[in-house]
C-alpha cells in the first residue's frame, strides 16, 4: 500500500464520484479506478459500493478512511517540519478551539504574534467533543478545551479558570442586586446557547434541586449573539465569564453573583503525549506560561501530573 495509493483513495472518498477524483487529480478515470482495484486488491476487501452510482464507502473503505487521513496528515507534519527547519523556524501552527475556548487565546495569542511573527497561526474552530480526536489524528497540533480528555495519549495543562456569569441588563430590576437566590430567577425569561453542554446540564440540574423553573424562551447560535440580546433588554442569561469581560467594563452588562450557583471550568491546552512538537508548538506552550506568570489572576499554567 503506497501513500499515492491512498490519496487516489481519499479523493474519491470525498468528491463521491471517480470522474469527480480524476479531475481533481488530474489523472484519467480508468487510471483511478485501477488505482482502487489494486488498492483493493491488496486489502482484500472491497472499499466502495458498486452497486451505487456514487462512490459510496464499505464499512472497511470506512475504516481504511481514517487511518488514510493519519497517514497523509503525518506526512505533511514530516514536511513542514523539514521546511521549518531549514527556512529558520519559520512554521505554522494549528490550533482547534470553540467560540468560548479561542476567548483564552488572544492575548496569549497577541504576544506570540509579537515575538515569533514568521510563524503561521490558524485557529480552527470545532466541537469541544471533537477536539482531543482532531489532535490524536493529527489534523491540529495543540487543542483547547474547556473539560478533562482523560486520554491516556494526551496531554494538557490547566491555563485559565473560569467561571459561569449572571448578566441582566443595566435597566434590569435586579441589576442594583448585591446578590440573589435561584428562586428569584424562576420568573426570568433566559437566553441560552443552542450547543448542548455539561455546565448547560449542571444548570438545569441545580435549578430542579431548588424546585424552581428555568424558562429557557430564546436559544441562538453564538456567545456574540447572546451578549448582544440580552443587553438589548431581552431577559438575561448565564454565560462564560471572559466572554462578558468588556460588555461588564462598559457598563453593558451587569454582573450579579448567584448563591447556588458557583460553577467554575478549567480551560485546558492539550497536545499528543508521545508526540515530538514542533518548534512553534513548543514556542506557544512557553508564551502561555509567560502570559500565565505576567498577567497572574485567572490565569495560569499547571501541568497534569
């Protein structure tokens, strides 16, 4: 089984047509297909569905699908290392996060950008669920994460503590409040996140422990849209703390400490723990730790043991 091999197979495993892969490729279709045929061939087993017109995979295509993407993934990690190595550290560096995790990121982010500015920087945006997976796939080199993986192949460290907010508006009722119960809040109108969550779960589960309704009437799509309706006097809403820090500085948002509520989170920076890191990985650990020294308060970086 050849790389060659495999990317032939990918192609066709994604553009779900072999004439779809040759053009893609820039090979003929009969040369595609013989590719497959060899391929499978060599597997002994059939990787695709003949009797469907599109290039449907097997439950072993499915299979080989996977380890095909470590595979070519490896290769170009093995790539872009040479070429860092001989072009003086010069690099990228992929980073997956969530709307809420990639918050942690941008001053760490600024600094790094500051000292090592031929270094490449993506941060793609994923599924707090998918990201240990992106990382021991290789797809990303560093993830960050809101909870524990407890992937013996991973490892994190513990870089920002934060905590779940009460915001209402500065018209609110409640806004001058020193402090309030989760009774107070069975008559709220909430605005919620639309992405299912544990601390979403921990939220309904304390609000049934004090039998008091939690009227979830509007859920939208992202944290931005969230801050931006509540402060618009449309109910209130409980969300990550470092994603109010402005709108609380600017009078925004008002802040209001709920007694029953005290939900804290560990965001992580994970990465492979038998891996070897790049030069721009290692370069990104050591700024966040500096970043964690400077700034001291919330953030801070500890090792798992």
């Amino acid at each position: 089984m050849e790389l060659s091999q495999l990317e032939v197979f990918l192609a066709v495993a994604q553009e779900r047509r072999f004439s779809r892969a040759a053009e893609k490729l820039f090979r003929t279709q009969s040369a595609v297909s013989q590719s497959i045929r060899k391929l499978e061939q060599e597997l002994g087993e059939p990787l695709f569905d003949r009797s469907s017109r599109e290039g449907v995979l097997t439950d072993a295509g499915r299979v080989l699908q996977e380890y095909a993407e470590k595979l070519l993934n490896l290769r170009s990690n093995a790539q872009e290392a040479l070429v860092e190595l001989r072009e003086m550290h010069r690099g990228k560096l992929l980073i997956a996060a969530n709307e809420f995790t990639s918050l942690y990121l941008l001053p760490v982010l600024g600094e790094f950008r500051r000292l090592h500015p031929m270094i490449k920087i993506s941060v793609e945006r994923s599924f707090g669920s998918r990201i240990p997976d992106e990382v021991l796939r290789h797809t990303v080199e560093l993830g960050v994460l809101s909870y524990d993986p407890q992937d013996p192949q991973l490892r994190s460290v513990v870089v920002y503590l934060d905590e779940l907010a009460f915001v209402v508006p500065p018209r609110h009722p409640l806004a001058k409040a020193q402090q309030v119960s989760i009774q107070q809040l069975g008559a709220e109108s909430f605005v919620a996140h639309m992405v299912p969550s544990p601390y979403r779960e921990k939220v309904i589960q304390a609000f049934k422990r004090h039998k008091t309704p939690l009227h979830m009437d509007v859920e939208l799509p992202t944290l931005q849209a969230i801050k931006n309706f509540v402060a618009m006097g449309n109910g209130v809403a409980l969300v990550p703390e470092i994603s109010v820090e402005n709108e609380l500085a600017r009078g925004e948002l008002v802040r209001i400490p709920v007694r029953e509520l005290h939900l804290q989170r560990k965001l992580r920076l994970v990465y492979r723990k038998k891996a070897s890191l790049s030069h721009a990985a290692r370069a990104f650990l050591a700024v966040a730790e500096a970043v964690a020294m400077e700034q001291k308060g919330r953030y801070r970086f500890e090792r798992d043991h």
